[in-house]
C-alpha cells in the first residue's frame, strides 16, 4: 500500500492523458479505447480542474509501452503537444519574450502541469541548464514520461525560436536504451543517460534572444488564469484528490468514506477532519460531483442517457431523472435535447 499512497499523493494535468492518447494514432491504436482500460474519461480529462495521480499515469504509461513495444514512445508523445495542452500555461510560454522567460515561467508554475517534482533553470559559464528533479517520494518512474516532458520542452523551444536550434547537451536519468537513434535525432545534441537529473543544456545566448512570437499582453493574461488555477489547486488540493479517486471508481459512490481515505493514504478520521476544515464532507463531495457530472456527461451527448445514470451511481432511470430535475429543473433528455440543438 505504500508505494500506491505515494504516488497517488502526485497529480499531473488532466489533459496529458489526452495528449497520450491522441499520440496513439501514430501507431495504429485506438487512444480512446487504451484510456477506457486504465481508468481515465476523455470528457473527464478534458475539463480544466481535472487531475490523475501518478499511480493512474503510470498504468497508462506501463499500457502504452507495452502495446507499443517501443522504446522511444515518450518521444512520439512530445511531438503531439500543444499550446491547449498546457492550457493556460502553455499560451504564456510561447508568448514569452525569450526562451529564458518561457522556462523560467514554466519552473515557476510546474505544480500546474505536475506536482512529482521541481523545475530549475540555472545560468552559468555562458550556458543555461533547464533541469527536472524528481522528488524523493516518487520510487517507481517511467523512462517515457522523462522522455516525453523533456521532448516536449525540447520540440516547443524549437517552435518558439527556431525550427533548427540545437542543445550544447541533454542528459537523462533514464536506462540506456537499446537503440539510442531516436534521442539522437529529437535532440540533434550528445544525449546521455543514467544521469541524476533530466538536463537540458542551451548557450545563454540563444536563451536571451528576442522571439518572434513574444506577445506581453497575451502573456500577462494567461499568467492571471496560471496564477487563478494554482490559488483553486493550492486550496482544494485533496478535495481534488478525492475526485479523481471517485471518478476513477465507477459508479460514482462505489468507495466508501474508509476505501477512499485507504487509497488518499489517510485514516477516515484525518480526511473527515481535513474536508470539514474547508467546510466540506465526503458526501458533499460525492454530491456535488455527481451533480457536476450528471450535467458534463448530459450535455456531451455521446453516452446514452441510462449509461450516464449508471456512471452516476443511480440505481434506475427514475431516480436519475428526478434527481437530474431537481439540480437543473428540467429532466435529462429536455437539457441533451437543448444542448444539442443550440
């Protein structure tokens, strides 16, 4: 139980899953049918406050290596980010003036994209290292995350410069693979491995230059939403928690007050105690985020009405329908009807 409570106290943003997913194309593989097998709803993951445990990440990561059966499947991953797939974080970094302010906001904020570790951007002897620690808790780690953060910071400093920018070097705590080709060639640079932290090495003065996309109005209002995220994410951490574990355990109301504060790694007397302090309880949470749901999964439109009942952890149609009133004074097929049809 040990190991599973450390890494379910590590969240990272909902929608990386996505961006694992969608990367899937690349080999032929359904991406929504592989986050059905581990847990994860697209239409969840999509929501802006959604977060998964490391746990969940690291069954998806296990999953995609094994069905892929490649080595360097963190590398394809990273070349299926977007902007969007940081949210807000993401619009900032690119609209940075240089390639030292886009990392530096990204250390600054990395708790938006991961709470598994630290980012730090060091500068000395005309060279500027970008590197991720991991944090100490973390004991069981796949090689494709590594991969797949350190490529997309590779591949995004590229799109923001210079489709031709070439690190001084890249080091990676990651085994040795089989095959060292497909580093070689995202990175362009030396890359080497088994190293205490991820690096990525610049020359300080490619990471002072002016960028062409550098945009300081659309920056500073994307740092206020990064800044308003982490605010809600600071002050409802393990009320977060509590719904991605709920979430993760269809139907909704399945985990007990215990079962639940077993996964968190609490005792049921800790997470009472912590949910009241912010004026909350375990049944309000599984209330309210059953209302929430009922109105996402309502609305989307691509799960049959008794399907979304069923997730909802309603016993019949019946029940659903009036509950589904009572939160939204009209029955479910009168919102899906409205919500489709504009």
């Amino acid at each position: 139980m040990k190991d599973y409570n450390i890494a379910q106290s590590h969240s990272v943003i909902g929608s990386w899953p996505l961006v694992i997913s969608r990367a899937m194309n690349a080999y032929q593989i359904d991406g929504q049918s592989l986050l059905s097998r581990v847990g994860i709803d697209p239409v969840q993951a999509a929501q802006p406050e959604t977060r998964y445990s490391l746990a969940e990440l690291n069954r998806l990561w296990r999953l995609v290596e094994s069905l892929t059966q490649d080595e360097a499947v963190g590398l394809t991953v990273a070349r299926f980010v977007r902007p969007t797939s940081w949210q807000a974080l993401g619009f900032a970094i690119w609209a940075s003036n240089t390639l030292m302010a886009g990392f530096e906001r990204l250390a600054v904020n990395f708790r938006m994209f991961a709470d598994y570790g630290k980012l730090q951007v060091s500068e000395s002897d005309n060279q500027v290292d970008i590197s991720l620690h991991r944090s100490l808790t973390v004991e069981h780690w796949c090689a494709a995350e590594t991969d797949a953060f350190v490529g997309t910071c590779m591949l995004t400093a590229r799109h923001i410069f210079e489709p031709g920018l070439v690190p001084l070097q890249v080091s990676l705590s990651r085994p040795q693979p089989t095959d060292p080709t497909p580093w070689q060639r995202v990175f362009k640079c030396p890359v080497f491995f088994n190293a205490a932290h991820d690096t990525i090495s610049f020359s300080e003065a490619v990471m002072h230059q002016p960028l062409l996309t550098a945009s300081p109005e659309l920056a500073a209002q994307n740092d206020a939403l990064v800044v308003d995220y982490l605010a809600r994410f600071d002050r409802s951490d393990l009320r977060g928690q509590l719904e991605s574990l709920l979430l993760n355990n269809l139907p909704l109301g399945t985990l007990t007050l215990v079962q639940a504060a077993q996964r968190l790694g609490l005792s049921s007397r800790t997470l009472q105690r912590r949910l009241a302090d912010k004026g909350s309880s375990f049944q309000i949470v599984v209330d309210a985020l059953r209302s929430r749901q009922a109105l996402l999964w309502v609305e989307t439109g691509h799960l049959p009405l008794s399907e979304v009942g069923y997730r909802l952890g309603f016993s019949n149609a019946g029940n659903f329908t009036r509950a589904f009133k009572r939160w939204y004074q009209q029955s479910p097929k009168q919102r899906r009807r409205q919500a489709l049809t504009g």
